[in-house]
C-alpha cells in the first residue's frame, strides 16, 4: 500500500494497454483532466472514482492505495453469496421438516 491515487490510476490503464485518451473518453472526461489526475496536478470527485473503480474493475480502496487486493469487493460478494447459498439451504430444510411434522399431526 505505498502507491498513491495517481499512481495507481496511471498503472491500471498501461497495464490494460489503454491509452490516455481512450481512458478519458470512457470515464467521461477529457485527456487533459486525466492527465492531471494521474500525475496528482488534481484531485478527481467521488463520481470519477466510482467510474475508475467501475472502467477497471478494481475497488475503491485498492484504486485510492488503502488495500493491495484490487478484488477486495468481488472477494467479499463471493463471500457473501457463498453464506447465503447455506442460509438458503437450511432454510429449505427447515420448511421440509416442518412440512412433515405438520402432515404427521394432520394424520393424528
């Protein structure tokens, strides 16, 4: 976590071969604000970041050098979906066993 915002916004975009202007026209701004970003000249707003973290598929907080897993976010939904997935499962369960103690008292 020693990179900074610039520089990590800069090396996203040559490690996808994307040049500066195609970058710039995809996240909706110009070339010339791109380059200030990614040289630190200026500082972009929350909905730049969101777009970056979006373009690149990386997280906020890999993109602003405050974690080094650029997937923290797909980790904590796969994560999530994982737990979830169970829950559902024992949801299931429960409906099933209830369904069958409740037949085995319309029975008596």
């Amino acid at each position: 976590m020693d990179r900074s915002f610039p520089e990590i916004l800069s090396a996203l975009r040559r490690e996808r071969n994307i040049s500066q202007r195609t970058a710039a026209k995809d996240l909706g701004i110009s070339q010339a604000l791109l380059s200030h970003y990614e040289n630190g000249a200026r500082e972009p707003g929350l909905g730049f970041v969101c777009r970056a973290c979006d373009y690149y598929g990386v997280s906020a907080d890999y993109l602003l050098g405050r974690s080094d897993r650029p997937d923290a976010v797909r980790s904590a939904v796969k994560t999530a979906v994982g737990y979830l997935d169970k829950l559902r499962a024992v949801i299931d369960e429960a409906r099933a066993s209830l369904g069958e103690n409740e037949a085995k008292e319309a029975d008596r």
